[in-house]
C-alpha cells in the first residue's frame, strides 16, 4: 500500500495514539470461599458512601476497605482529577501520560479495596495557593455539574469529603473539593440545577455529608469531641484473616508513580466524622438509614430470599445455593418491572450485577474471550476464541456468543459439564467504520481547554474509562433463567518471569507516528532535525511530510518509508 502520511508542527502537536492497556488485565475471577461468603451477605444490603477529595492518592483506602467489607455497602470514591499535574517516581511520563498511568492506578487500588472509581473533567494543573484560582481554572459550573452527575448516577445515601472546606488542605485543590461537595450536596437533589441531566437521571438527595477529619493529624480537641462520631477503621475481619487497615496499605500502594508504598498497620486505627449538612446522627453514618430490601416497596421479597440463601450457604458446595439465588433473580425481575422498581432503576440494575456475578461463582463458570493479536486496525482480520467451563456439579447451556462491536456471534446450544472446556472461534474482519479513537481514553479525544478537559458524549462524563472497544456477550442458561456475561476482548500471552498475562485488545491507526520531542524551538533561520518515528502493523510503503507554516520548508520534502510490520525507524 502507498500512501503519504503528514503531521502538523506549530509548537502544539494533535494529542498521540494511548492505550490504556495495562499487563493486570484479566477474565472476571470466580470468588474463593471467604469473598463468596462476602458477597453472598452483600446482596442483602442495598446502602451506599460517595467519598470524595482531589486527586488520585487524595482518598482513605481503609475506609472504602472498611465500607465494603464490614458494612457490606457500596463504596466509591469521586477523584475531580486524574493527577495529571503530580510527580512520576517510576518513569518520565508527565501530564496526559501520567493521567493516564494514575487513572490505571487508582483502578488497581480500587479491586483491593473493592470500591468503584469516578471521576470529574478537572484538569490536575499543578499547586494551587487557593480554591478561588482552583475554581476558576476549572470552570464553577462545568465542574459542579460533573460532581452532580456522579451523584445522581451513583445515589448515595451518605457522602463523605476527605477535606475541610475552611482551607487545612493546604492545597487549592484540596479545598475545592470540598466546598464543591457542599454544593453539589444540595445541588443534586434540586430539579432546577442542570436539568439536561433528568433526561437520564433524577434528582437524589443525599441523608447527610460528613467531613472525614485528617487522620494523620491529632485527634480533635477535647471541647469539640462530642461534634464528631468515631469508627475504628483498623476493626479485623476473621473472615479475610487481614484488618481493614492492612488491606488500605495493599491498596495504598498502588499508587507507585507517586512513590506511595504504605505499611499495612495493625490495630485500631481510630478516625473522626463530623457531619457538615443533612439530618443529624448521634452514632452512626447510616442512622435512620434503612440498608436493607425493605426501604424498596416490594423489595422484602427479594431480601427474604437472598438472606435464606446466604444461611444456608455451604461452603464446599457452592452450586447447591444456585436454586435460591436463580428465584432471587426472579423475584428481582418482577420488582423491577413495577413502579416502585422503575424509580430505583439504578439500585436494582446494580444488585442484578453483583447477583449474576454471585451465580457466576457459584456455578464455578468460567469465561474468556481471547484474541490472537493484541492490536487492531479497520479492515484487519480478527480471531477470537471464546471459551466456557463450567468447573461445578451445576446444570448449565451455554446458548449464545455474540460480539455487537465486530458483528460476530453464534446461536448454539451446547451443555456445559464436567470441568470441560468449551470453546468456539469467532472470526470476521474488524468493521471500517470501527474509529481508532474510540480505544482512545475519552477524556484525551479533544484538546483540553482551560483547565477542563473536553468530553463529547456526557454519559461517559464521570467514568473511569472507555468501555472496552471490543466486547463479546456469553448467554447462559441454568434453572430456566438465561443470564448474559459480557466480557472485554482481550490478548493473552506468558512471560517467563510473570506468568500468564493479559491485556486488553485495542484498535489503533493503520500507521502511528510521533516526534521525537514535544516542542522544538527555532531561536532563528537555522535549520535543525527533527526526527518522526512511524510504525505499522503490516508492510507499508509510503512518503511523510511535514505540514509546515507559510515560508518554512523541509528537506527533504516528503522523504520515502517502507515499513515492516512491527518496524519503528526514526
């Protein structure tokens, strides 16, 4: 194939090809005895806790451990920014890049507290001396509307911010966070702020927001002891064998870019709320919060059944607790087709998740979708082979695979039995209208505009990351329910020193190109090198040329390239 490529140079360069592929990718896990006997106990909670700072880092990783694992609610934690303005012990990645490699690192923190990840369009722009300069960078009302969103979208009956909105932080950042928690408190349950958003999201209000007071501080004065309510975060649970505050430290020091290794302390470890806004509390976050299914009409039914399952759960015979949790399911199904379900739509379509994921470990199923190249271009070839085993005494069909992003997908009907594998190849060409960008991190598609980076497609504002790119949906039958798994595509591989590895399959360009330096300067009419680095995945053969301004020219103009796959010449 002969084709030119061409790349602008006016001191600002379009933002270059990122994966956010990262090695610790891999298939959903079926859970051990102990996490199953967790999650089994959680499905009968229905709380939550939206905890909320400034930066990656920024959170309290013995809490999240402490709400998912001791009050079995759901945690998550709202970063307003990726880090993008932070250090990088590990490598010489900055600003975007670094964004990218903390984003990934608050995820891998989150699977070992077990807390969900969120985050706002804030740019991380470096120290700030205060919230005004902060606020006004990012935007007041762009970013309380993200806050708002997340709200709206995670509905938490609690709210906690990790500073104080009277300026200890210490930092700009710090601050605004917290005095946009505040807002954002009120905000989110009054129907007249951002109404774009009720097109998909209703109004929630919150039972109260609290200030997590600095733990690293001494405790609070005597005389205003009594303002704040007390948790022993480093409580052990003799069901994981760990303390809540040793598991914070295993996650805590996922934050290696900035050089945060943590000790896992042991003991009690006591920390400090005081509420801020909302009904008062003498005792507990939660008082006068019903955690349970009744505070759903209708929903006792399924708190019931759940509940039956988890007393008479055995341990060595998971798949015997299968049938109580396929009735479950559908007593679920029925409550969300009332009214009363419609209106907790997003509570009920999370707890269908974690139940389906319960079953999943139950009936000791395990899925993959793996590719056989681990980068992908419009018009390529694709394998995928896909592979089922059910590892349990369970009754199982595996009734369908389908992949909506390649339009690949196959009716079949087969049972699944005796720790045998199934496995189907799937194979077809990846769509032309597939865009590269789409594996692009969404927040990097556009170029940041003040302190705020630009996202097209508000639903994606809030997330974490792009859903994966290419996707492929197992349907599975057991007890006359049919329950879809869809899983990310991904590259499987082993090295000798780290075993087996994965990572996500992406679609990149045909050709990626890159300077060799960020900026040049030119002090006067000299000329200078510059040196462009293209690789490809196939053969290309081909010209580059340099898109200058009026009066500059190159030599040479427009130099040949012949590539061969895999191929990065300078």
């Amino acid at each position: 194939m002969r084709v030119a490529y061409c790349l602008a140079v006016l001191l600002m360069l379009p933002t270059p090809f990122v994966s956010g592929a990262i090695a610790s990718d891999a298939p959903p896990a079926i859970l051990d005895a102990a996490a199953l006997h967790l999650a089994l106990e959680k499905l009968a909670v229905v709380g939550s806790v939206l905890y909320v700072a400034a930066h990656p880092d920024d959170e309290n990783t013995a809490m999240l451990t402490w709400l998912e694992n001791e009050k079995l609610v759901r945690a998550g934690y709202l970063s307003l920014t990726r880090g993008d303005g932070g250090q990088n012990l590990v490598g010489d990645e900055q600003g975007d890049l670094l964004g990218v490699i903390r984003t990934q690192e608050l995820l891998a923190a989150r699977r070992i507290d077990g807390a969900e990840q969120f985050f706002t369009r804030a740019v991380d722009f470096g120290y700030s001396k205060g919230p005004d300069e902060t606020i006004e960078k990012w935007g007041r009302e762009a970013i309380l509307s993200d806050v708002v969103r997340v709200i709206r979208s995670f509905q938490p009956d609690v709210i906690v911010m990790r500073f104080p909105a009277t300026g200890e932080g210490r930092h700009g950042h710090h601050t605004a966070s917290a005095l946009l928690a505040v807002e954002a408190f009120e905000a989110a349950g009054d129907p007249a702020r951002f109404p774009e958003q009720q097109g998909t999201l209703a109004p929630w209000k919150s039972k109260r927001l609290f200030w997590n007071y600095f733990s690293w501080a001494a405790p609070p004065p005597a005389e205003s002891a009594r303002e704040f309510l007390t948790i022993d975060l480093g409580a052990y649970n003799a069901l994981l064998g760990r303390s809540y505050t040793e598991l914070a430290g295993e996650s805590r020091s996922m934050h290696k870019s900035q050089g945060f290794g943590s000790a896992e302390r042991r003991g009690t470890s006591t920390n400090y709320f005081k509420l801020i806004a909302g009904e008062p509390a003498a005792a507990d976050l939660f008082e006068g919060i019903d955690l349970s299914w009744n505070r759903i009409p209708g929903g006792r039914e399924v708190g019931d059944l759940l509940e039956a399952v988890h007393r008479t759960h055995d341990p060595s015979d998971p798949a015997a607790s299968l049938p109580g949790l396929v009735k479950a399911r559908e007593a679920l199904a029925r409550l969300r087709s009332t009214p009363a379900g419609r209106s907790h739509e997003i509570l009920l379509r999370h707890k269908e998740r974690e139940l389906d994921e319960v079953i999943r470990s139950c009936a000791g199923l395990w899925l993959e979708a793996v590719a056989t190249r681990h980068t992908l271009s419009p018009g390529d070839s694709i394998r995928i082979d896909v592979t089922a085993i059910n590892r349990s005494g369970a009754e199982l069909r595996l009734t369908r695979v389908r992949s909506e992003t390649t339009g690949l997908g196959r009716e079949i009907d087969t049972l699944l039995t005796d720790n045998r594998p199934v496995t189907l190849p799937l194979e077809g060409i990846v769509p032309m209208t597939l865009d590269w960008r789409e594996t692009q991190p969404y927040w990097l598609r556009e170029p940041v505009l003040g302190g705020l980076h630009q996202v097209a497609d508000p639903a994606l504002i809030g997330t974490p990351q792009n859903e994966p790119t290419l996707r492929v949906t197992f349907t599975v039958a057991t007890l006359g329910q049919s329950i879809d798994y869809t899983l990310p595509v991904l590259y499987r591989w082993v090295d000798r020193v780290r075993g087996e590895l994965y990572r996500p399959v992406v679609v990149a360009p045909e050709v990626t190109l890159a300077l060799d330096e960020g900026v040049y300067l030119f002090p006067d009419a000299s000329a200078r090198p510059i040196r462009l680095r293209l690789e490809a995945a196939e053969a290309i053969d081909g010209s580059a040329r340099l898109l200058l301004p009026s009066g500059w020219r190159s030599d040479p103009a427009a130099p040949a390239v012949a590539l061969t796959p895999g191929q990065a010449p300078a």
